[in-house]
C-alpha cells in the first residue's frame, strides 16, 4: 500500500471544515422557525386562503402547542377554549374545508353543534370530522341543528378538521349554510368531585 507523497495541509482541513460548517449553518438559518409557520398557518385559514391544514402542517402544529402550551389559548380570540381557525363569520363556514381548535381548557366533555341551513335540492349532505386518532361522519338529510359529541381530549390541544360533502360539486359547498359551535361542560376544579 502506497501512500500519497503529499498530505493536505492543515490550512487546506481548517478551510475546508470552516466553508462546511458556514454552508451547514446557512441551511439552517434559512429555515422557517416553527413559530412563524404557525404564524402563517394561523392567518391563511382565518383569511381562507386554506381551509385545513395539510398533514405536514398539522404536525408542525401540534408540536408547538406541545413545547409551547400557551400556543393553542394564543391562537384564539377572546379567551376562547375550542374553535373555528378558519375563515368564518359568527361560525358560518366559508370554506367546505375548515379547522378547529380545542384546547385543554375547554372542559372535559364538548359537543360540537351543526347548524344547516342550505337548500333542499343540495341535501343529503355529509360532514366528515377527524381529530388525533378519530373520526366520525354525520351524515345530515334535512335542515336543523345536529350535535357530535367530542371525544375526551388526550393532550393539551388537539387540531380538528371538518369536510363538508354534498350532492352539488365542491365549488358550491363552500357557500352552503353550516354554522359550527361547541358546547362544552364546565372542567372540574381540583379537589371537587364531578
């Protein structure tokens, strides 16, 4: 076995680790933070530019709310605990496709109210709601409330999505009359029974 007559020098090793850790430390910091993906999401849905999140999204999410606990009560308004992240006006969809958000604050069971009041021809109508681990499909023949109990919350914050499917193509869902609220008992105070 032959070696090479002439090593690199240790100028040349120093120069090239030096340019390799600056490229490293470039792709790195070119990266979005999470925070200000979260950011991003958060005003897309409200303006209805998307109507859920995407499964890369929805995990993004859920780890922050995860490392960052306050997260899910930021992402509301008013001191909300469960609600609508996408485009709604007083809980009236504007998208077939929307977001919810529940927060452990929320009490320990909710029950999320369906309201629909679209025209007859475009009835039966279908909502499809998945949540971590679940879902559930309502399937809705005529105009009223229905109401879908929640499943217990099994961490701190847990994104939901809902689909509305009708007869009349996905252009026309998205103006149909659903209105999304939640009812939720009160959570229990530590050291009361229920």
């Amino acid at each position: 076995m032959r070696w090479p007559e002439k090593l690199p020098s240790v100028g040349f090793v120093a120069i090239l680790f030096t340019n390799t850790a600056v490229l490293a430390f470039l792709a790195w910091g070119f990266q979005q933070p999470p925070l200000d993906r979260v950011w991003e999401l958060q005003r897309e849905l409200k303006i209805g530019a998307m109507g859920k999140l995407d499964s890369e999204d929805r995990s993004l999410l859920h780890a922050a709310m995860a490392r960052h606990p306050a997260l899910a009560g930021a992402l509301f308004s008013q001191g909300e605990a469960i609600g609508l992240l996408s485009a709604n006006s007083q809980g009236w969809l504007e998208t077939p496709d929307a977001t919810v958000l529940r927060s452990s604050r929320a009490g320990r069971s909710c029950v999320m109210v369906l309201d629909v009041k679209i025209p007859d021809p475009a009835l039966p109508l279908a909502i499809d709601v998945a949540g971590w681990q679940w879902q559930k499909r309502l399937n809705i023949a005529r105009q009223g409330n229905s109401r879908l109990p929640l499943p217990e919350l099994a961490d701190d914050a847990e994104v939901i999505t809902l689909r509305v499917v009708s007869k009349a193509s996905r252009d026309e869902v998205a103006t149909l009359g659903v209105r999304v609220s939640f009812e939720c008992a009160p959570k229990s105070r530590k050291g009361t029974h229920d």
